[in-house]
C-alpha cells in the first residue's frame, strides 16, 4: 500500500510500505477513507516530537471501513464506518478505568502515527479496536467526522473542560488554528462573556469572527492589550494555548487575572519560562493535557444533531494520493487560507467483503 512516512525533520514521502496486517486478536485493520493533517504532524516535521523515528507512518486522525478484525474484536466488525480516535485504549489499565485513555499504561494512548504507524495511508492497524474506534451513523459525512478524531476532543477538554469555562468569563484563545478555532466553538457551549481570539494569520482570525469569536486580533498588534482593556485591566477569566511555542505560552501567562485559568493545548518542543516571580502571588491554575477522547461519544451525538458547525473548518480536499501536496497547503496555511485539510474519497460506500456472515 502508500503511506505517508516520515524519513527525519523536515521530510516525508508518499511511498509504498508493506500492507499492515493483525498482530494481536484485538486489532482491527481499517481502510482509511477520509484522513486529515494535524498541527502535532508540523511539529513532527520540526523536530519537536523526538519519539517519532524515521520510517513512522504518520496520521493519527482517520474515518475508514473496518476490512478485517481480530478474534477478540467484539464491537466493530468488516464493513462497518468507523472513527479511529487519535487515542487507542486498552481499557484495562488504571488510567483507561479513570477514562484518562490519554495516558494509557497497557499499550494504548497516544501511539498511532506517534509509536505506531498511523492513518496517513490507505490502511491502517488499530490496536484495541473495541475502544479505540467508533462506529459511525450514516447521518455523519466522513470529513466532518474526521474532526473528531483529534480537534474537537483535544479543544473540549484540554481547552474547554481543563480551562473550566464559565457563564459570563472572558475566554481568550491565542491561536486560531483548527484546534483554537474548535475551542472557539466548544467554549460557546458554556456562555462565556466573550472569547478573543489571538493569530498571526488574518486568514485565521476571519474564521475565528465567523465561528462565534467576539474579538480577534492579530498577535503582533498588541493582544495583551487588548484583554487589559477589555477587563479593566484585570485580564481574562481563561486563556487557552493553542499554538505550542514559548512566546505564547508565556503570553497566556501575563493575560490571566488573578485566580484565573490557563489551559495549555499546544505540543511544546522547547523550555518555555514560568514567571513564577508574577505568577506566585496570582492564585492562578495553569493545566496541561493530552487529550483522553473520553468526550468523542457526546461529540459524535452532537455532530449527529447538527450542533457542530465543523464544515467550515475544511477548507481543503485532496484525494489519498495528493498527501504530499496537502501538507504543503496545510504547513503554509498563512498564504493558503487552510484550515483543516481533507484527504480522501467523499463516499461511504459499504465494501462488500465476501466471506462476511449477513447479519
Ligand atoms: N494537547 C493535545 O492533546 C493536542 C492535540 C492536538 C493538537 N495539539 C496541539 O495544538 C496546537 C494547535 O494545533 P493546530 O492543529 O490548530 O495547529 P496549527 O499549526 O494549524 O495552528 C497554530 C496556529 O497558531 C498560530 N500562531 C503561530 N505563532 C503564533 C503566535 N506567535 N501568536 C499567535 N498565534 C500564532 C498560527 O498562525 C496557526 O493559526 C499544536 O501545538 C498542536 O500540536 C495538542
Ligand atoms: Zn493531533
Ligand atoms: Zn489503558
């Protein structure tokens, strides 16, 4: 098959791999029918995720049909649409019975296009297939789905459910990316006061006003500022990070008020500095996360009501094949208006597996 490999910092190939077939009975192998880029993979890229080696499939986001599952496989079986979460979970361990998947102990967590190769490629191997996919209603278009496999989960409740978004708090999100803009919308769901969105991208801080934001503005024209004036000079109830840079997280720092939460999203890749000479006497909360996707069923239910306005998060659509293009549009997003890239066929066509018993 062709996956998507990444060969060290600053290169990638679409090129043929061996098929991936089930290595353990509780696997499932899906054939990958819509995959998108996360900003996780531009930090692969750059270097900031040293765990991923050269020769990894990257991906961790994926909509694809089960082709075959493993003996132990209980709740999906060939045929079936299904989401792979960007969080395999082995339901056993400590953590996974606390529905903290993110921090898996038994094999799971974060590990598909990260440990293990992952979905940017025509097919992929899902361990612990009973909690690490979804099966789909048709209702749901497999692009839109897609986008809850990582950003809307990861924006909830490393944003919105770690920052503790209240009725009436100023929430301020620096970073308009998918990920802050899936905050934007996630964090409506609690009525805030108002959100302020931070970019450097005018592109972005336009999706930001047309998903709900308040006010934007742009990172380099005083956004600090901005939140004083906004709160006077208090600063913001809640400040999310979604860029993943030491500059912002610092700036996260200097516009909460006192009492106050910051909720890092970003993957770090170099030291930031805590300011605790400031901070100490603040009473702040800052909280870090992966994500744990325990949230993915209520999104699901959502989306399949209509309560998700994910369509205009995707801007682009290429077919498997264009990858490499894809990452191009999706790593310039400055210059190209991207938002979240879609790749791979619009239909949910059932495949027709001829040794499936009928149901
Ligand atoms: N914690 C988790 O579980 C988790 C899961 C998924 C993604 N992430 C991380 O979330 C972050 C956002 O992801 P994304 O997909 O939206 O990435 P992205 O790269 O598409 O978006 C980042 C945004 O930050 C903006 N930006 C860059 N420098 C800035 C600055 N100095 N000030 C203000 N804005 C700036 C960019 O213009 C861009 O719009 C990334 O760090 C990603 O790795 C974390
Ligand atoms: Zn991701
Ligand atoms: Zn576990």
């Amino acid at each position: 098959m062709k996956a998507l490999v990444f060969q060290g910092p600053g290169r990638i190939a679409w090129q043929d791999v061996p098929d991936p077939a089930i290595e353990d009975p509780a696997d499932a192998i899906v054939r990958v029918d819509a995959v998108t880029i996360c900003g996780t993979d531009l930090h692969i890229l750059k270097g900031d995720v040293p765990e991923v080696t050269p020769g990894r499939v990257l991906g961790h986001e994926a909509v694809g049909t089960v082709v075959e599952a493993g003996g132990d496989v209980r709740t999906v079986r060939p045929g079936d649409r299904v989401l792979v979460s960007c969080i395999t979970a082995c339901g056993r361990c400590r953590f996974c019975r606390e529905s903290r998947y993110g921090q898996c102990r038994g094999g799971g967590g974060w590990i598909l296009g990260h440990i293990v190769d992952g979905t940017q490629a025509e097919y992929v191997r899902v361990p612990f297939a009973d909690l690490s996919v979804h099966p789909l209603p048709d209702s749901i278009d497999s692009a839109d789905a897609v986008l809850l496999a990582d950003i809307f989960p990861t924006s909830y409740e490393v944003g919105v459910l770690n920052g503790a978004v209240s009725p009436a708090d100023t929430v301020v999100v620096v970073g308009a990316g998918p990920i802050g803009l899936a905050a934007v919308i996630t964090a409506r769901l609690y009525s805030p006061g108002r959100i302020v969105a931070v970019d450097l991208a005018e592109s972005r801080l336009n999706a930001a006003r047309s998903l709900g934001a308040d006010a934007t503005v742009n990172a380099g024209e005083g956004p600090e500022q901005l939140v004083a004036d906004l709160t006077d000079g208090l600063g913001a109830d809640v400040v999310m990070e979604a860029v993943g840079v030491p500059e912002t997280f610092e700036m996260c720092t200097r516009m909460v008020r006192p009492g106050g939460r910051v909720a890092n999203i970003g993957v770090h890749g170099k030291p930031a500095v805590l300011h605790l000479e400031d901070l100490w006497i603040k009473d702040v909360t800052i909280t870090t996360g992966l994500v744990d996707t325990s949230s993915t069923p209520m999104l699901l239910r959502m989306m399949a009501a209509g309560r998700l306005p994910s369509a205009e998060l995707i801007t682009h659509r290429f077919e498997l094949g264009e990858m490499e293009e894809a990452y191009d549009v999706f790593g310039r997003a400055a210059e190209t208006g991207a938002i979240k890239v879609a790749l791979g066929g619009p239909q949910h066509t059932a495949v027709s597996l001829p040794d499936t018993p009928a149901a």
